[in-house]
C-alpha cells in the first residue's frame, strides 16, 4: 500500500515497510541477548520478555503503518515520538542488558566494563540534571529547530530519528531504574520527583503545540496535497493529545517500577538492620552468659552514623 492511501487503523497491523537500521540493529541485539540468557542461565524471563518486547515495539512503531505513514501525518510522527523516547528505552532498560552482560564477560572484560560505567562520561551522563535534560529537551528541539523537517525529508534524518530517540531515552531510564550498574547510585525518591518533573514538560509541550497557532512544518504537509485524512490543524491537534495523554499513560510503567523498587529496598534495608540487632543482643547475651562485662546500656541510636548526630552523639 503506498503512502498516498487513505490511512485506516487496520494499517497498524497490515501495512508495512522495511526500516533496514531497525530490524538490523535488533537482531543483532536480540541474538547477543539471547546467547547470553543461555549462557549465564537462571536469568528472569520476565527480564528477558522486557527487553525483547522493546525491540519488538521499536520494530513495530518504525515497520507497521506508524512507519508507512510517518512522513504524511503529523499523529503518526507524534506516536512514534513517545513510543521511541520512552515506551522502547523503558523495556529495553527492565531488560537489564547491562547487567546480563556483566555477567558472562571474562573477569578482564567485567573489570573494563567497571571501569567505564565509573568514568566521568558515565557520570556526567548518568547524573539525574543531565539525563533529565536527554529525556525532556529532545521533544521541544525536534518540533522548533530544523531537526523537524530534516526527518521528513532527508533518510538519514528519519533514520537518526528512530535511533537517536531510543538511545536518548536508555541514558534516561538506565540510571533512573538502576537496575544495571551505574556510576553513582541516587536515591530511588528523586527518580520519583524527576518522573513528576517530566510530566509537565510533556504537558506543556502539548499545551504548545495544541493552542500555540503554529502550524509544524506547515509548507512541508501542504505541499503533499492530501486529499484525505483531517486537515493540518486538526492533524496536529490530535498528534497534541497523543504527545500528552500517550506520554502520561507510557510514564505509568515507569512510575511503578521505581515504587517497587523503592518497596524492596526498604524491605532489604529494614531486614538489614533487623539482623544486625539481632547479632547485637545474641553477642551481648553470650557475654553475659561467659561471665563478661556487658558493653554497658548505652542506647544503639547514640551510636547510629544517621542518628546519632540528632541526640549529641
């Protein structure tokens, strides 16, 4: 089906053209993966179902008719915008790639890998200011600067596009999630705040293009003579909504991740102390028995690093 036919919601299923840097790419990172899950063996399947499911996904929003008719409608663009940017990084990153990899590299090669993620350009891009930046910037500079039409009209445009996009948002999401290595680990809570942070840049991204009165690449769409389909103006203002409601519900996955990852750390924390008290009392009540002085009374939050200042410890 050319891309001069009228679109059809079945064109989600039914239609499609090759994105040749796609499929290549993630073949290639579907079969590394692969090798690896069975090399390492005991990995989670859902770890694995994640990260193939992303790959899936990005496959489908650059092959299916997203991709046949990205470059005539404004709401085809505008999906693929959200889908790119956070829907595929997000999987792809629950994924654990990095991780899995750590894993089945020789000692040498997990000692370089260690040695990267702790250098100062992971750490410059994996601090929470400069990720954020990669995650919300990329939409506003993609609909303002030239960088628009370049992907409409140029292939290597549109082909940076559907890469560009996914490796912006996993230098989001990585470090967020931290469920691979990072360079420094933040806390979890501040994932929370950056994540509401985000939101409302999505959301006066399409409070702008809904009610700014500018048409996006304007002379670009006229010129394709449409003679079906809503007129540019509506075509924009339903690519809008999409920005908005689409990027709030993909950022939902996200947001119950960091709250149970949150949930298990306190668990894993609590237990933690848990036990260290324990020691504690059996190692006092073993002195007792041995006929030993006991360490005194003096109470354990007097000696607490985190607590301790609050008492004049």
């Amino acid at each position: 089906m050319s891309r001069s036919a009228p679109w059809h919601w079945s064109a989600l299923a039914d239609t499609w053209t090759l994105e040749p840097a796609v499929a290549a790419l993630t073949v290639l990172l579907a079969g590394s993966y692969l090798v690896g899950v069975r090399r390492r063996g005991g990995w989670p399947w859902y770890r694995t179902a994640a990260f193939l499911g992303g790959l899936a996904v990005w496959v489908w929003t650059t092959s299916s008719g997203l991709g046949v008719y990205e470059r005539v409608l404004f709401t085809d663009r505008a999906v693929q915008l959200v889908l790119l940017l956070m829907l595929v990084p997000l999987l792809l990153a629950l994924g654990a790639p990095v991780s899995l990899l750590a894993d089945t590299l020789p000692a040498a090669g997990r000692e370089r890998l260690r040695a990267a993620l702790g250098g100062r350009v992971s750490r410059v891009l994996m601090f929470p200011l400069v990720s954020t930046v990669l995650l919300v910037a990329p939409p506003w500079l993609l609909y303002f600067t030239p960088w628009y039409r370049e992907t409409l009209t140029s292939t290597a445009g549109n082909i940076g596009f559907h890469l560009l996009l996914v490796l912006l948002g996993l230098l989001y999401f990585w470090p967020r999630l931290q469920l691979d290595p990072v360079a420094h680990e933040y806390p979890l809570l501040l994932s929370v705040v950056i994540t509401f942070v985000e939101v409302v840049f999505d959301a006066a991204l399409a409070l702008v293009l809904l009610y700014g009165g500018r048409l996006i690449a304007e002379p670009y769409y006229a010129s394709l003579a449409r003679d079906w389909g809503p007129s540019l103006a509506r075509d924009q203002f339903v690519g809008g909504n999409a920005i908005w409601i689409l990027g709030d519900l993909v950022g939902l996955p996200f947001l119950v991740a960091l709250i149970r990852r949150l949930i298990v750390t306190g668990r894993a924390e609590t237990a933690a102390v848990d036990a260290a008290l324990d020691a504690a009392e059996q190692a006092a009540e073993r002195a007792v028995d041995a006929g030993e002085a006991p360490a005194g009374d003096r109470p354990w939050w007097l000696d607490d690093p985190n607590l301790r200042h609050r008492y004049g410890g």
